[in-house]
C-alpha cells in the first residue's frame, strides 16, 4: 500500500474501533435489554454489563480485519441487526 | 492488515497504550493507594485516637446531630471502626422554599468528624485518603463528569490493550518466567510482561468492574431501551423506604445504638451507615445499612426503623441476579470486603499494573530510540512522549509525596487547609513538568524519582519526632496502623531510591555496541514488531 492509502485504512480503522465500535456495544446492549427475557431493571443491567465486552470486541476486529472497509462495513451490519432488532421491539411499545 | 491477527494486535496494543496511558498511570497509581483510604484517612489525622468503642462515637454522634441540627431535614452517620478516624457526619437543613433538594451535599459547613471519645473531632483539616479515592475517578480541578469519561474511555482502551497485549504473546507463560536484566530494551519488555502477566487476572478484573463502576454514565443505552425515565431503574435497583413527611408534631428521636444493634443481629454482620430523616418530628424515620466490609456486593442490604418507636418498618428486597453481579463487581472492583491480608494482595497487585503501565510507556521510547536516524535530536513527537513519561511517571508520584508532607507541615488553622495540601500536591507535580521540558529526561528522571524518595524516606523519620505517641509507639498498644504506613512508605522510599541510582549510574549503549548487540533483537517476535 502507498503511504496515503495507508494512512486513510488506518484512520478508517480509528473510526471503526471507537465511535463505530462504542455503538456497537451500545445498539446490543439495548438489544439485549429488550429482548431478553427478564424483568426489565435485571435485562437493561444485563445489557450493561455486557457491553463493554462487545465494545473491546469491535475494537480488536477493527484492527485485525483484512482491510479498513471491511472492517466498517462488518461492523455496520453487525450494529444494524440488533439496532433493528431493538427497534421493532421499541416501536411495539413496552417502555416503561 | 498485513502481517496477519498477532501483529494488528500489537499495533493496537501500542497505540491504544500510549494514547490514554498517562491517565491510567494516575488512575492506577491513587487507585492503588486508595485501597488504603480508611487508613490514610487515620494516619493523616495523627492528633486522632483510635476508635475502641463504635457504638459510644455514635452515641456522641447523636448528641452532637441532636444539638447542632435538631430540625434537619436528614443526617447521614458513615459508623466508626478501628480503621476510620472516627464518625463521619453530614446534616440536609430544611430546604427553603423553591430550593433544589439535595444542593447542598459536600458542603463542608454541614458535615464534622466526630472521634474516638465521640466528641467533635480537633484534628487537621484534610482530605486524608478520600482524596485518593476520588481522584482516581473524578480527576481534579476540572467537572466530574468530564473527568469521568475521560477515565472510563481509558479503561476501555485499557480493556483493549490488555486484550490485544495478550493475543500479541506467543509465549505468555514463558514470558512470566523471564526476565533478562541489564539488557536494554529486551529487559523493559521482559519487565513490562513480567507485571503484565503476573497479575493479569487482577488487571483483567479491575478494568472491567472499572467501568462496571461508571456503567450508568458510560452506557446508558441498555436502561434508555426499557426507561422513559432512568429514575425508575434507580428506584429498582436502589430501593428506599417510602419518604416520610414531616408532621410539625416533636418527639424525641429514638437511641440510635440500640436501632444499630438490633440490624446488626438480625444481619449477624456489622453495620455501615445510618440515615435519619426528619430528626426530632413524630415521623421521623431510621434507616440502617450493612458495612460493606462485611459482604462482597456493593449493594448493601438496609432496613427502616421508625425513628420514634424503633419498631422496624422496611427491609429492602433482595436485589435481583444481573443486579447482584453489578454489585459484587463492583464490590470486587473496590476491595472493601478485603481483610488485611486480601488488601495487600490488592494493594500490590495494583503496584503491578502501576509498573506495568509506566514500563509499557517507557518501552515506547526505548524500542524507538534505536531506530532513529539522529538519537541526539529526535523530531517532536519522539520528545514529546519522552518528556510527557518523566513528568507523569516520576513527577505525580513526587507531587503524592508532597502531599503527605503537606499534610504534616501547613499549620494547622490555616483557612482552606485541605485544598492546600492538594494545590501542594499540583504545584509540586507543575514543577516537575518544568523540569522535565527545561532539562534533559536524563537528568531529570533521577532527580525526581531521587526526591520522591528521600521524601517519602524522611517523612516516618519526621513522625517519629512530631508525633512520638503514633507510629512505634501505637504498636506496643496493639495498634499497627501508623507504623504500617510509616513501614510501608520506607519501602517505597527504598525503591525509589534504588531506581534513580540506577538511572544515574546506566550509561546509554554505544551505537556500534548496539549493531553488535542487534542480532538477538532480529528475530523478536511479533510484540517487537510494531
């Protein structure tokens, strides 16, 4: 890779490990708050406890996937299945 | 990433490592001697007895509420033990109309120290350990919630580099057992993986129940799923009697000893805290916490005892499994469970990371000093992380013991005292940021880590004169508090000592010596690699 190319993969690689890796901590731990089958005070705290795992997760794959967009993109679609998932079971109601 | 999973990892191992790790040299450093902040908060109280019997301070503790602040909305007594210096208390006066409750916490005209013969207490005014304590998440001179983030972003970078760092060794077991001395930059990663690895349980451990600690602001989104309002989910998980409203109607407020007693037999364990709200009203009310040094969950259970009859009303339910794992992480994160012995496996294993973050720092500039093309003027940022290592890791410890011969040394009437000691500990860390930009790093790395230790040597030496009934003196009455912390900070003392000869004595390698000496390195494995 030039030193160009180089420097954007890994400034996409920042941008995959922190903000986009913290949102993926974020939309599972709000999927997991609402999806498992707990009382709501047990399942949100379950879900916190959680999402610093899936946060340090994203970061390491963010830096051992092949290349930068791929991980974005992996990660993009692994946070856009549970913020789907949260959200239809949002917009069904149920908060309390 | 070329080169395949172990050397992505020791790319961001390094990285993540660097970036936030002089803020957790600070974290790990007031953490460590924060598992001692009921001791400090004794020891940096020197004028103070030690507390014999609990049960006659909280009396005092009464007596004095009851005078002082006979129609407070609520008072708060922390129960004394062998440990504390005595009874904290706190008093709410009724809120003026229109006023928020709850703003006049932490202020200092509301609250007094009540001592080991249950009289207000005439000692120095100072933060003591609680200082430690608080600074080890909420940082200092600046908004807690900033500081907060800040600290709970590096521990997740944290969380990373220890991740990262462990899948970057081959040889992680046989790592633990080597350590090359007098080798350069193969012995600072040998040091670096020998504190790594040796408490890398511990350092797992208290980096993920961290930021279990600071979990409600770091990730609020789980409870912003099922919550309208985050309240609700406080009301559950922190469960209260229902509030009493004050009658008009006085009556005397019921012994609080016997309240205590009757908790800590139902409970068959100690109890911690008290809370009493609307003191002196007819419905005044009692609640009782157990100590948390007696159980390994934060979440300490609490019943509520009218405040006139003493008949018990409320016992908080049994918090739920996820609720109960938050509590005992937490619990685990802060050690208060811990007996002596358990404290100083905290308290060491905490000196480990301590090493292991500072060593990790220090390892960024050796393994690159050798690659540079001029080593007498590397470019800025070379510098920058060279001169940032001195000033945090050998100047925040010299600041730390300026602190404690503040606390020996301002007088005692001065107004603010106990901001003082603290400005003492910034204006002595600022100096060596001075020196460490105005001189050379290596001048100025044993000449700081020289003066925090003939600070921290003299100081037990001082003691022994000022306070002839402390320190040696308190162990032939079976008290080994004061000459513990005297002991322990010889210790240090020495080490600090040993390491700025050390520093002095080392002469950098030659750079034909290194060409020589470079073959080993060659064939390093992947953690030398980035």
């Amino acid at each position: 890779m030039t030193g160009w190319r180089r420097s954007g993969d890994m400034a996409l690689r920042v941008v995959a490990a922190v903000p986009l890796g913290y949102a993926v901590g974020s939309v599972w731990a709000m999927a997991l708050a609402r999806l498992l089958p707990l009382a709501a005070a047990e399942a949100s705290v379950t879900g916190q406890l959680v999402a610093f795992a899936i946060c340090a997760a994203a970061a390491m794959w963010a830096f051992a996937a092949s290349s930068g967009w791929r991980a974005t993109w992996t990660l993009l679609l692994i946070g856009g299945a549970a913020a789907a998932m949260a959200w239809t079971s949002m917009a069904g109601g149920g908060r309390l | 990433m070329k080169g395949g999973f172990r050397q992505s990892q020791a790319f961001l191992h390094t990285w993540s490592g660097l970036l936030l790790g002089w803020v957790l040299f600070l974290v790990f450093v007031t953490g460590t001697v924060a598992f001692w902040r009921e001791g400090l908060n004794r020891y940096m109280r020197p004028e103070l007895a030690r507390v014999e019997r609990p049960m006659a301070v909280l009396a005092g503790a009464q007596r004095f509420l009851g005078e002082k602040a006979p129609a407070a909305k609520s008072w708060s007594i922390s129960l004394a033990d062998a440990r504390s210096p005595g009874a904290q208390v706190f008093w709410a006066p009724q809120p003026k109309k229109g006023e928020a409750r709850g703003r006049r916490r932490g202020r200092r005209d509301t609250q007094a120290l009540i001592d080991a013969d249950g009289q207000v207490a005439h000692a120095r005014d100072t933060r003591g350990g609680d200082f430690f304590y608080r600074f080890h998440f909420d940082l200092h001179y600046m908004p807690v919630i900033w500081a907060r983030w800040l600290v709970g972003v590096a521990s997740l970078m944290m969380l990373v580099a220890i991740l990262s760092g462990i899948v970057t060794h081959k040889k992680i077991f046989r790592d633990f057992f080597t350590l090359r001395r007098h080798k350069g930059q193969r012995s600072w990663l040998d040091g670096h993986n020998a504190t790594a690895v040796l408490a890398l349980p511990f350092h797992l451990m208290i980096t993920y129940t961290g930021l279990v600690t600071l979990m409600a602001l770091l990730m609020p989104w789980a409870v912003v799923a099922n919550y309208s309002d985050p309240a609700k989910l406080s009301d559950t998980l922190f469960p209260s009697a229902p509030a009493v409203e004050r009658t008009g109607r006085p009556a005397p407020l019921v012994d609080l000893t016997t309240l205590v007693a009757d908790a800590e037999r139902r409970w068959g364990a100690p109890a911690g805290y008290l809370e009493v709200s609307e003191p002196g009203d007819a419905a005044a009310r009692v609640t009782v916490s157990r100590s948390p040094a007696s159980m390994l969950s934060s979440r300490t259970p609490r019943f509520a005892y009218d405040g006139v009859t003493g008949r018990p009303v409320w016992a908080s339910a049994p918090p739920g499994g996820a609720a109960e794992t938050a509590g005992a992480m937490i619990g685990i994160h802060a050690g208060r469970y811990a007996d002596p012995l358990l404290r100083w496996l905290y308290f060491l294993a905490g000196v480990a990371g301590t090493l292991m973050v500072a060593s990790g720092l220090v390892l960024w500039t050796v393994k690159r000093r050798e690659k540079l093309p001029d080593p007498a003027r590397p470019h800025f940022g070379f510098r920058l992380v060279e001169r940032l290592n001195v000033t945090v890791i050998a100047g925040f410890p010299l600041g730390v013991a300026c602190l404690f011969w503040a606390n020996r040394l301002l007088p005692v009437e001065m107004k603010g005292r106990a901001q003082w000691e603290i400005h003492v500990l910034f204006l002595a860390w600022g100096a060596a940021a001075v020196l460490a930009l105005v001189r050379r790093p290596t001048l100025v790395w044993p000449a700081l880590l020289g003066a925090t230790g003939m600070l921290l040597g003299l100081l037990p030496a001082y003691n022994l004169f000022a306070f002839p009934a402390g320190g040696l003196a308190s162990l032939g009455v079976g008290d080994p508090l004061p000459a513990g912390v005297d002991a322990t900070m010889l210790a240090f003392a020495a080490g600090y000592v040993a390491v700025a000869l050390r520093v002095v004595r080392h002469r950098p390698p030659v750079r034909a010596r290194t060409r020589r000496g470079s073959a080993p390195l060659r064939d390093v494995p992947a953690e030398m690699a980035a």
